[in-house]
C-alpha cells in the first residue's frame, strides 16, 4: 500500500458507527469529517447486518469520455433514532358493576322493621358499585378482580371508618417526594368528620369511594417504585429495555394480610446501595432548600495557564475551598490558610488546581478552563434535586440488585467501572457517542473477547459515508485493504455498482495496526451493535468532553478491562494479542452490563457526582414526568 493510501486508511478508521446511527448529508464527508467523527468499531459476526449493492452491473473503468454520463440517483440514508413526543398511560374508569353482593344489597334494602343482626362490611360494599375511581387499565383490571371477589374484605374501612391500616399507608404516599416520586400523584382525601356524622347512607358512600380511591393510588405507588413512572421505549430510540411486570392483585392480596402496610409499601423501593445514596444526598439537599448559598460565580474568560494571573483566582480557590473534598482540603490547609487573595497563579495554587482535576475526573493539567470552572462553581440545590429525581427513575428500570459482579457504563461522565465481589475494582475513561451518534441506554451481558478484530463496517457508515467516495472512486475500498463482499461472495470494490441495491453488500477491515477497532473488542451482543473496544485514537482520552464516537464505547486501557472480564491477567492478554491472529474468547461465565446514562451518581465513596446532559436525555425525560403528571390528573 502506498503512504497516501496508508494514511487515508489511518483516518477512515477513525469512524465508528452505529447500524442505526444518524446520518448527515452524504455529499457533505470530507477528510476532516472523518477525523472529527471519531473511531470506528465493528458490529459482531452474529449481529452484523450487511448492506450490499447490486452486482447485476457493473462500472465500466474504460468508458469512453464520449459516452453519455450516467444519471444520478438519489443519495440514501441512514436515519438515527428518534425522540419522542411521550404519551402518557391513559386513565378510565373503573368497573364497579360487580362489587357489591345482590344478596345482601337486597337483604338489606327490603329489611323488615324488627331489629335483625347485619354484617357491617358487607352493607357497605353495596356502595362500591357507585364509586367512580380513574386509574390506568392495569390499576384498573387489579381493582376489579380483587373487589369482585365478595370473599375478599375491605382494605381500608373498618367499623364505619378509614382504619389505622388505612392511615400508614397514606402516611406513606404523602411521603413519596422522599424516594423521588411526586406526592400528588397518589393524594387521597378521606371522608370529613362532617360527612363520619352526618347520613349513615352518606358516609357509607363516601368510605366506599374512598377505600377504592385509596386502593388505585396504593397500586400506582407500588407500581413506581418497582419499575419507575415511565415506559423509558416511548422516549427515545435509543431508550431499549423490557419494562417489569408488577403483580397487582397480588400487591392488594399482601396487603390485605399484612399487619404493617408502611412497611410493606416502603419496601418496594430497589434495594440497592446506589439507590439508598441517591436518596440520602435528595434528602439532605431538600433540607438545605432556600439555604444554598454556596453558589460561588467565576467569571473567567477563556483559560487560565499556569504562571498566568486572574482576578479571579481569589473565587477559584474559594470555589475548591467549598467543592473539594475533605482529603484535598486536609492534604492543601496550609496554602488555603496562607492565601492572601492575589491575583497570581503560583505553582502551589496549581498543586492544588491539579488535586481537585483529579477529583472531578478532569485532566490533571492545571489548566483552568470551562470544564474544570463547571467543576468549581458546581450547580445549585435545584438543578441537582432534578437530576437526582430522574436518576432515581431511571435506577428503577435497572434490576432491582446490579449484582455482586458486572460493568457499569455511565455515558455522561465518560467513565467505565467494574465492579467484583460487590465492589470498584476497575474504571476507566471511555469515548461515548457523539450527540450526532449517540450511545443507547440498556443493559445486557458479556460474553466475549475478540483480539485483533475484524471491523464490520455498519450500514449507516457505508451509505452516509463511504457510499458517496464509492460513486465517485469505486477503488476506493480496494486502495484502502477493505474486504468487500456481495451476497457472500468476495468481490473487488472497483466491480461493484454502487449506484444499485445495498442490500447485500458486507464490508470489514482485516486486523492491523490501522484497524480501527484496535486490539480487541468486548462484546454484549445486542441489537444495536454496540461494544467496547480499543482504538488506535488514543488523544481523546485526554479530553474532557468525550462524547465523540459514532456510538460504541472506546476504552482507554482495554487490556485491562479484557483482562478483568476474562479473570485472567494483563500479561495473558497481551500474549494474545501478540499472535496477530483472530481469536474470540468467550467469558468464563456471563455477568450483566449496564450502558447507562446517570447525571447523578454515586461514586465508589458513595459520593453523589453530577455530570452534564450531554445528550439532552435528562431534558426528554422531564418532559415525559410531566406528560405523566398531567395524564394522572385526568377527571371522571
């Protein structure tokens, strides 16, 4: 291969892309579009999707310059997923029509005058068939199994009156702000003292409405807890996750026999530590409301290098002062002591610029730049309360437990953690997809490893990307060492018509040190085609902002990941790389993966660290709490 076409291989593997991935204008790639786009990654053997053209004609390299020119066809596309407008679970009403017992509504309806013995509840239950409740239809279908059922007492009312059972379980509705939910969402008023006096008719009535109404908002706090208020699929496409089923009628068949329905009610909450952490710092944030004067403004204008001054440096050190930790306050007492508010920016005060970097994750240069005056002036009580609402709705969709051993994405901090026996053994900086390309939110399982992989070039990069050079240069993969195949058959680039179908076309890159998958890969297959994988692109690691991909996760030490999931050593790792051959590995044994997307999140101290929307995923899921607010206020 020739330098020019060496070189131009180095850069095209650059692109990483999504099978699905976003595309922009074709006929607007250029060289730099592929730098700036990132590294590419290969979709697995078995999830691979290959697009073809149509070999039914082919170019003809020696057309005459006389011959007519070929008709242009339009340039397709692929399309990244989308965002949506989120529809909220419709509300009815439920059906009352058979919960109360025609025996004793007529028994008691035709009573005689002398004095005869009646059951309490069973008078009272011919009024639920006149209560009118709204509820979504699987709230709905539990309440109407469970109250048809006339061998089944009431919940709520017991001798004429909201019973102590009653009043738990509103005590703990009335306290769901705590856990992150919306105390509206599951108000419930009980009948009046007035109405307890007045027509025992009336006040029969309004129990029965209330026990019904007590019961759907009982449900629906149940089913938040457990699974969270929204269907994360009807938010984005990059949303993918099979929402839990939660028994209701065995929720209310609990109930009934439960002699501690606070408890029961309280322990529906996920169960894990992260989830207790969140919960805790939402608690002592909402405590600090109206008190948070800790907001410190910095005002610089572009960066601040180190030997450099600023007026500034005075909040820059008060900001540290207030944002690190206690070991970096401990660790730099004597410079905060003797600071004296100059403006100079002194090799000790880059010490300490480059200690609390460290701390935020940040590049240690002692470079001040908006990354790290984001850091500093961090955000105030409210902004954080929201992002630690929505990680908490979020943690919801997740498995109640992460498990004692698996690998923990977080997308908006550009951080990979692995977790062992329970505990942090293992993180890194990772590459995540660009807003262009972004990384999906699921959860899935390791596999294998594949060293000196193959790179499957996806769809969305052959047509958005390479399609446009192909027309204009069918060589193009042929001078670049692509493996071109049609319909299963080996085929030079240069013969195939790219103006055809590209529906059976499939394109890799053999391993090599320009492959752009690196040394290896770590496969979850999933159908998105994303993976982690090494990159030989390694100065991105070195920035803060590392949202640049085209959607696979990139890692900054795969050997050392590699060697983690395969409980093996890096010295292990590095001999089988060092063969140069394929070679997939699969895992001793499948542990869950979790290619998440927390704002809010605890770190191994159990620290709640705060990162940026870097997608606007938090944004979409705000919107979609309030659709659902607004659904659940729906009136009869």
């Amino acid at each position: 291969m020739k330098l020019a076409a060496k070189a131009t291989a180095s850069v095209l593997a650059l692109s990483c892309c999504l099978s699905t991935a976003g595309a922009t204008s074709a006929g607007a790639m250029t060289l730099m579009d592929f730098i700036r786009g990132g590294q590419g990654r290969q979709q697995s053997t078995q999830l691979s999707a290959p697009v073809s053209a149509n070999p039914a004609q082919t170019l003809d390299p020696g057309q005459s310059l006389g011959e007519p020119p070929r008709a242009k066809t339009p340039m397709p596309t692929v399309d990244a997923p989308k965002y949506y407008t989120y529809k909220a679970d419709a509300m009815r009403l439920v059906s009352t029509a058979h919960f109360a017992d025609p025996v004793v509504t007529g028994a008691v309806a035709d009573a005689s005058p002398a004095p005869i013995a009646v059951d309490t509840e069973a008078s009272q239950r011919r009024y639920l068939a006149d209560a009118r409740v709204m509820a979504t239809n699987d709230i709905a279908k539990a309440i109407e199994t469970y109250y048809a059922d006339q061998s089944k007492p009431l919940l709520w009312v017991a001798d004429h009156a909201v019973s102590d059972k009653a009043k738990a379980a509103m005590g703990v509705l009335a306290d769901a702000a705590s856990v992150g939910l919306d105390p509206a969402d599951y108000a419930v008023t009980p009948p009046s003292a007035d109405t307890a006096s007045a027509d025992p008719v009336m006040r029969d009535r309004a129990l029965m409405q209330f026990e019904l109404a007590l019961s759907s908002k009982v449900l629906m706090f149940v089913q938040d807890t457990v699974r969270g208020r929204l269907d994360p699929n009807k938010i984005s496409g990059y949303h993918d996750f099979k929402r839990k089923d939660v028994n209701l009628t065995a929720t209310l068949d609990v109930l009934r026999a439960s002699t501690d329905a606070a408890a029961y009610l309280n322990s529906r909450d996920p169960s894990n530590q992260q989830f207790m952490q969140l919960k805790a710092e939402l608690a002592k944030l909402r405590a600090e409301a109206g008190s948070d004067g800790s907001h410190i403004s910095i005002s610089l204008t572009g960066t601040l290098k180190p030997g450099g001054s600023s007026p500034e440096m005075a909040n820059i050190v008060k900001a540290i002062q207030h944002r690190g930790s206690d070991a970096l306050k401990a660790a730099h007492a004597d410079l905060f002591d003797a600071y004296l508010g100059t403006p100079d920016y002194t090799p000790e005060l880059v010490s300490l610029v480059e200690d609390f970097q460290r701390e935020k994750g940040l590049t240690a240069d002692g470079v001040i730049g908006p990354s790290s005056v984001r850091a500093m002036v961090g955000e105030n009580n409210d902004a954080k309360i929201q992002k630690l609402i929505i990680a908490m709705e979020q943690l919801r969709w997740l498995p109640d437990e992460l498990g004692p051993r698996y690998v923990f994405i977080n997308q908006p901090a550009f951080m990979v953690y692995y977790h062992n026996n329970n505990q942090e053994q293992l993180s890194m900086r990772v590459v995540v997809g660009s807003k262009q390309h972004q990384t999906f939110f699921f959860e899935n399982q390791v596999q294998t490893v594949e060293f000196n992989p193959f790179w499957g070039v996806p769809q969305s990069i052959i047509i958005n990307e390479m399609l446009p050079k192909l027309r204009a240069d069918p060589n193009y993969l042929d001078r670049m060492g692509y493996q071109v195949e049609v319909g299963g058959r080996a085929v030079a680039s240069s013969s195939v018509d790219w103006y055809g179908s590209t529906k059976s076309i499939s394109v890799r890159q053999p391993p090599s040190s320009d492959n752009a998958l690196g040394e290896l890969k770590i496969l979850f297959p999933n159908s998105h085609a994303i993976y982690m994988h090494d990159t030989p692109q390694k100065s991105f690691f070195k920035k803060d902002m590392r949202a640049l991909s085209h959607g696979c996760v990139r890692l900054a030490d795969p050997r050392a990941m590699a060697a983690a999931v395969l409980n093996t050593t890096v010295d292990d790792v590095a001999k089988q790389i060092a063969t140069g051959q394929n070679k997939a590995v699969p895992v001793p044994q499948k542990f869950p993966i979790y290619i998440a997307y927390f704002t809010a999140w605890p770190n191994k101290d159990g620290v709640v660290q705060y990162f940026n929307d870097v997608y606007d995923r938090d944004a979409a899921t705000q919107r979609a709490l309030d659709a659902t607010s607004k659904a659940r206020t729906a009136q009869i």
